[in-house]
C-alpha cells in the first residue's frame, strides 16, 4: 500500500512539478489555460449587461475553476517531499491567494473580486517555456537599480522639495478663490503639473501663476530624463562587469588561458576552440 502510495506521488510529482516530460507540459499548458479562462470570467463578472444574462453561468464558472485551483494545490502538497517549501514559496503564496476570496466571500460578499489574482499564476509560463534561462538578464537590470538606489534616493527627494516648493508658491499667488484652497492641494497641483499630467482640474488664473506654470512643465521636460540617465548609466557598468566575468570564465581547455576577446572563438595562444560558458538553467 505505502508503495503505491510513493509511486502515485512520484508520478504526480512529474506531472504537477516537471516541465521537461510531455504529461508535465501538457498538465502546465493546461493550467496556463485554466487560469486566463478563469481571469476572463472574473472580468465579465464585473460587467453589469453581461451578469444580468449570464451571471449564474459566470458563477458557475467561478466555482469551477475555485474547485480546480484548490485539488491542484492541495495535490502539490501532497506529492512533495517537502510541503512547507511549496507552501512558503512565492508560487505557493500566490496559489494559495489565488483561491482563498472565494471562500472568503462566504461571509464577506463581494470579496470574490480578489480573484482577479489568479492572473499571476500565468507567471508559470517562464517555467513551461524555459525562460527561466534569461534570468542573468533580470539580474542585470536589479543590479543596476540597486546600484542606483542612492542617486534616485536623493533625485526624489530633490523633486519632493521642488513640488513642495512650487505648490506653496501657487498657494500664495493664487488663492482659494482660483481652486488652490490649501497648500496639500497646491502640491497635488505641482505633482500633476510637473509630471505633465495636466488634469486640469486645477489651473492658474492670475499671469503670474500663469508663467510660473511654464516653468513648472518646462522643468518637468528636463527632470524626466535624469532617472532614465542614472539607471542607464549603471546597467552600463553592470554590462561591462558581467562582460568582464563572461572573459575570464572562457578559458583555454588546452594551455588554460583566460582574458579572451568578448567575441574570440578560438584561443590566442595555441589556437584551440574556446570554451563559452551555457546560461545556468537549474532553477528552471
């Protein structure tokens, strides 16, 4: 009995967990399926012309694929050696959000809207499509952020000071009488002006105010390309430092020598073909 057990869950484990076997793919392509089927019926529920005829189809839907998602998770659990690892992983937690507000709605109506969660389970097409192999490239660009955490710390508050400054300007020169009614309010102006939003819900009247809106949008032209610039510059950095490790790892397999050319096929020193490293692929 216990051995059948084990083989019930090894097999499932290589249907639910594996990508690499065709039940596997085929398990994943349908779940990726089930997932933008149940999203789709969520976001006709939302559409009152469409409840009013088909709503009880729609929540018969709902609870279909409530029912789906819930033996999928439960079975995850089941067939790994190893449960809390699921249950505590980011793909566990989504999983697991993503079937909760239906029952949830039992005692809070209204609650199902939540559902709309389950579009983030459509993130295990990385996995099914093996895209996980670009990972270096996401690594890239977080490096790059990180590294200029500082300078875009110091970018926002230098912008935080600005809209303070332009909204108490505006409040002073414009009045409650022209919509400025308080200096929160003024900044939610300067925000939306110097982000060249323009609502327009709120404009300068006097001439003054006027020309001081010019220069509010004129400087946020000019402030929009700073953070661009600054990340840029730094995914710059990064490139040239992953570029740089990508060298010294192309070692000669014959006579050992490494610092190639980024774009050499063959080793410098006695002609042998260079090994290039392959993109880890393990966590996919």
């Amino acid at each position: 009995m216990r051995n059948r057990i084990e083989t019930l869950r090894h097999h499932l484990y290589q249907t639910i967990y594996q990508a690499n076997t065709p039940a596997g793919r085929g398990f994943d392509i349908l779940l990726i399926i089930a997932i933008l089927t149940s999203v789709l019926s969520i976001v006709l529920d939302s559409v009152a012309s469409i409840t009013e005829q088909y709503g009880e189809l729609l929540d018969t839907a709902e609870w279909f694929f409530t029912v789906f998602f819930t033996l999928e998770y439960l079975l995850r659990i089941f067939c790994i050696h190893r449960p809390l690892k699921y249950i505590f992983s980011f793909y566990g937690i989504i999983d697991l959000l993503a079937i909760i507000p239906a029952y949830i709605s039992f005692f809070m109506p209204g609650f199902h809207s939540f559902l709309i969660i389950r579009i983030l389970r459509v993130l295990r097409i990385f996995r099914i499509l093996k895209l996980v192999q670009f990972i270096n490239q996401s690594n890239l660009l977080t490096n790059a952020l990180f590294a200029s955490r500082f300078k875009i710390t110091i970018f926002l508050f230098t912008i935080s000071t600005l809209l303070v400054v332009f909204g108490s300007i505006m409040y002073l020169i414009e009045g409650p009488e022209n919509g400025f009614t308080n200096i929160p309010v003024s900044i939610y102006w300067s925000v939306v002006t110097l982000t060249t939003v323009g609502f327009g819900d709120i404009t300068p009247k006097t001439d003054l105010g006027r020309a001081i809106s010019a220069v509010v949008m004129v400087t946020g032209y000019a402030i929009i390309a700073v953070p661009t610039g600054i990340i840029t510059a730094e995914l710059s950095q990064e490139m040239k430092k992953q570029n740089a490790r990508t060298d010294d790892q192309r070692i000669c397999k014959k006579c050992r020598k490494s610092g190639h050319e980024a774009d050499a096929n063959y080793c410098r020193i006695c002609g042998e073909a260079l090994f290039r490293p392959l993109v880890d692929d393990t966590s996919a």
